[in-house]
C-alpha cells in the first residue's frame, strides 16, 4: 500500500510482539483474523502494567477483531491483576476490539471468575454464569 493509498479489503499488516519484565513474558500478534495475547508468570502490581501496555500497543496497530487473550500460563493474580483484565476490556470496548480470555488456569479462575464474579464482563471462555 502506498503512501496516502486507502486500506482494501484485502490488506493487512502482521504485528507481533514478545515483551518481558520480571514476572511476566507477554506475547502477542495481531492480523487479518482478530489478535490473540498471550501471559507466562503472574499478574500483581508489579507486572499488571506491563500487560495493559503490551496489550494496548497491539490493538491500536490492528483493525478491531475479535482478540483472545490466553491466561494458561499466568500462575497467579491479585487485585492489580484484575484491575488490568478489566482496563483491557474497557480499552477492548473503546477501540471496538471483542475482548475473549481463554485458558485461564485454575488458580487465576477461581480469584476472577469465582470470587469477584467478573467471568461474564471478561468474556471468560467456557464461563455462562
């Protein structure tokens, strides 16, 4: 696509990232098809950050889909971590991204499904309550 050309239906652009702070690994991509997001270590005030960042980074570089955002990996979340789960939403929202967390282990569930109840605003995969 050249300088000043209009997007078509039939570009795209590939954005992917892989970032990393002490606690957590952030890997992501973004293409044609939606974006998926993915976290390896813990999320608490001193990683929750980073994750709203990274994830911010990549849904402004993409045109708006359906985003996954994978916690299998993610061992352990306090109330900053559910803080940045629900600033991605409300980013989701804003920029007309469709927010999905998919695999979220089990200690990471029971904390944002079980005891604050947010698993339907989260759009937790395999959560109907």
């Amino acid at each position: 696509m050249g300088q000043g050309a209009s997007p078509g239906a039939g570009d795209y652009r590939v954005c992917m990232s892989v970032a990393e702070v002490p606690g957590l690994k952030v890997t992501g991509h973004i293409d044609a098809s939606g974006g998926r997001v993915a976290a390896e270590g813990y999320l608490d005030l001193s990683t929750a950050g980073h994750l709203v960042e990274v994830v911010g980074e990549l849904l402004r570089s993409g045109q708006p889909g359906p985003l996954a955002l994978d916690l299998a990996e993610v061992s352990f979340c306090d109330s900053a971590g559910i803080t940045a789960l629900v600033r991605i939403r409300h980013e989701c929202d804003e920029l007309s991204w469709r927010l999905e967390v998919v695999n979220m282990s089990d200690p990471v569930r029971r904390v944002v499904v079980d005891l604050t109840g947010l698993g339907p605003f989260l759009n937790v995969a395999g959560d109907s309550a």
